[in-house]
C-alpha cells in the first residue's frame, strides 16, 4: 500500500527545500502549487490572487492538491512525499478569516494521508519574496492554524527540527522507516 507523506508547515520553514532534497534522492514528490497558481494569476492580470479573490484562489489550490492526491494513486510507487497537503487549503482559510465550503473538510477526511511532518518557523532561515508576502509573525500564526487544522482532522503530527537541510531530511526519512 503507498505511503503518502505531507510536508507542511508556514511559509519559508525550508519545506520546499527538504522536498527538492527528497527528489534528489531519487524519491518521488508533489510540488507546491500555489506559486503556479499565483503566477498564473499574474499571466491573467491580477497580481496577488490570493490576496484579492481568496475563495478562486483556494478552490484553484483545493482541485491541484487533490489532482495531486489522485496521480500520485496511479504511480505504483510505494512512497510520495507532497508539498503541502489538502487540509492547508482550509488552514489558509481559517488564517485568514475567510468563510470556506464545508466540502473542504470533506474533501480533506476524504483525500487522506499516512503520515504529517510540521515544518516549525525558524527566523534565521525566513525570507519573504514576490509569492511570499508574509512577514515571519504572520508565518507563525499560519503555522499555528496548519497545526490546529491537521489536529483537528486527527493527524498525529510529527515535528520536523531546525538543521542542515540533510539532518531534517534525513529525520524524515528515518521516521517512516521506523
């Protein structure tokens, strides 16, 4: 049976890093989305989807993590790793105080995964950039809203200390092979 395994946590926590190095140990990985998305955005004139028309923003975000879900089920591959995981959507949400579906939570009790690895903040590795916006107390409060929603969802969480991008992945990966 596939192990499906998230990575998730605030923005600049080194997720997308950890991911680049899992694929380059040859495992296979789901990228974040949500960059694409904004960009494509910006290609159709509106510069911070998110920001602007935050309900189109997290429905786009919601069908490319569960496409993501759905092609990773037809790889015959025993474990994938993703860059975020469905119930981010609805975190995202709640951060931002923003009324949401119900379908979203159905869709994250339905699109399930084995294992969540929380990614902490860490100041002295944050940076914000053109996609990423927030400054590192907004990181903190989305961190807290990813964990309480993955909580909510009855995920146990394993936290993912601060290291060299090898120690964590490394960590990782000795997690799941326990």
């Amino acid at each position: 049976m596939q192990q499906k395994i998230v990575i998730t946590g605030g923005p600049g926590t080194g997720k997308s890093t950890v991911i680049n190095e899992l694929t380059a140990r040859n495992f296979t990985c789901m990228p974040e989305i949500s960059r694409e998305v904004t960009l494509n955005a910006r290609k159709n004139g509106i510069e911070q989807l998110f920001l602007t028309k935050p309900l189109l923003f997290s429905e786009l975000l919601l069908e490319g993590r569960i496409n993501q879900y759905i092609e990773a089920e037809k790889k015959n591959i025993e474990l994938v790793f993703f860059d975020r995981g469905v119930p981010d959507v609805h975190a995202y949400m709640n951060y931002i105080s923003i009324d949401y579906p119900k379908t979203y939570i159905t869709k994250s009790n339905l699109y399930r995964y084995n294992t969540v690895f929380l990614m902490p903040p860490w100041e002295e590795i944050y940076i914000s950039d053109e996609e990423r916006y927030e400054n590192f107390e907004q990181a903190l409060a989305i961190h807290n809203h990813l964990e309480r929603t993955y909580k909510a969802l009855n995920y146990p969480i394993i936290e993912v200390p601060t290291g060299t991008v090898k120690e964590r992945t490394d960590f990782i990966l000795s997690c799941i092979n326990k």
